[in-house]
C-alpha cells in the first residue's frame, strides 16, 4: 500500500494537486484544522468521510462559520447547499481516486461536485484508501457498486441500487447518478488539495 500511495501522491503533484499522506484520520483531522484560518468560512459536501473526521463541530467550536446542508432543517439545505459553494473553504471527499491521480465523483444534485472545483477559494477533498482505484474504468464502477448503494440506503432511497447492490443505470426519481465529473488537473482559479489517509473512509 506504501507504495501505491506514493505513486498517487507524485502523480497529483503533476497534475498540480497538492497532496499529502497521513497515517490516521486525527492527524488529516489535525492538518484540516491547520489549514483553515480562524476567520474563514467553511462549506462542506454531502460526504460520510468528513462526518467521521468530525470536522464539523471543531470548526463550529472554535468560531468559524460552517455551512452544510445535513445540520439543518429540510427546508433550509438549498440556502445552505448555495452558501457552502461561495464559502472560503470547501471540505469534501472524492468517490475514487485512480493510481494515476485523477479524482471521479458522481452527484445527485451536483452542488458538492461543482463546489469541488469552482467557487471557494481553497477545496480540500479527504480521501480513505478505500477509494484507491486502477482506473477511470474500475472507479465508476467502484462507486456504482459501492458508494451509491450504500448511500442509496443510508437516505432510505427508492433507487434499484439499494436493493441489488449494484447499479442498474435507472430512471428513478431518487436517483443519485445523475452528474459525473472528473478531476484531470488542478482546476485555474481554486486552490485544490487532495489529503489521503491510510484508513477505510466513507463509502
């Protein structure tokens, strides 16, 4: 595993992505909280691995203005989803990411896919090695046999996926494959960094 994640960490410094590697998820958590400075603001994705770092109440703790779409009332997430994408900072985790550095994400909405790249000054996306894969080809698939069914069920979706297990490219209305993106490169104009942690993150 050592030797993949360096050769994942060189392959997004040429892609002009900052990297970083840490051993467990309270140190990526320590470095988070280092990075963001005390005034900034912090908007955050739909994303079960910064709800396991528990990012979100250190930063609300010692002051800083959070905006995340899961700590409020059903009919206050759409404000919330607009104000996470214009915050300073925006923390959120990726699907996949491939041995070659690229970053593939599928939405529902397409607010945490789109805040990823444009909008915040600085994006910071938390990666679990879970999410390590071969290729473009085997991390869609990745995240349409796990991390979308496993969503599917933990929002108590009525998409086929949650009962099968795996995608069957549906029409429903709940469905949440509904936006795909992939990172190449480190977008002009925002300050992306990709923080990578040696533990099982998020789905």
């Amino acid at each position: 595993m050592k030797e993949t994640v360096e050769v994942i960490l060189g392959n997004l410094k040429k892609r002009n992505i900052d990297a970083q590697y840490f051993v467990t998820k309270e140190e990526a958590h320590a470095a988070i909280l280092n990075e963001i400075q005390l005034t900034d603001t912090v908007g955050i994705g739909g994303s079960m691995t910064i709800k396991e770092l528990n990012l979100h109440e250190a930063l609300i703790e010692r002051g800083n203005s959070v905006f995340w779409h899961w700590l409020v009332a059903p009919e206050d997430r759409e404000s919330q989803r607009k104000s996470a994408a214009l915050a300073d900072v925006y923390l959120s985790s990726t699907n996949a990411i491939t041995k070659d550095g690229e970053l593939i994400n599928i939405d529902g909405l397409g607010n945490r896919v789109s805040a990823m790249v444009y909008g915040p000054k600085k994006s910071i996306v938390v990666c679990g090695v879970n999410k390590i894969c071969d290729d473009l080809i085997s991390g869609i698939d990745r995240i349409k046999t796990e991390a979308c069914p496993s969503n599917a069920k933990r929002l108590g979706l009525k998409t086929p996926c949650a009962k099968t297990d795996h995608c069957n490219d549906c029409f429903s209305e709940d469905r949440m494959c509904n936006v795909t993106t992939i990172i190449n490169n480190k977008p002009m104009g925002i300050d992306l960094k990709v923080y990578l942690v040696e533990e099982t993150l998020g789905y």
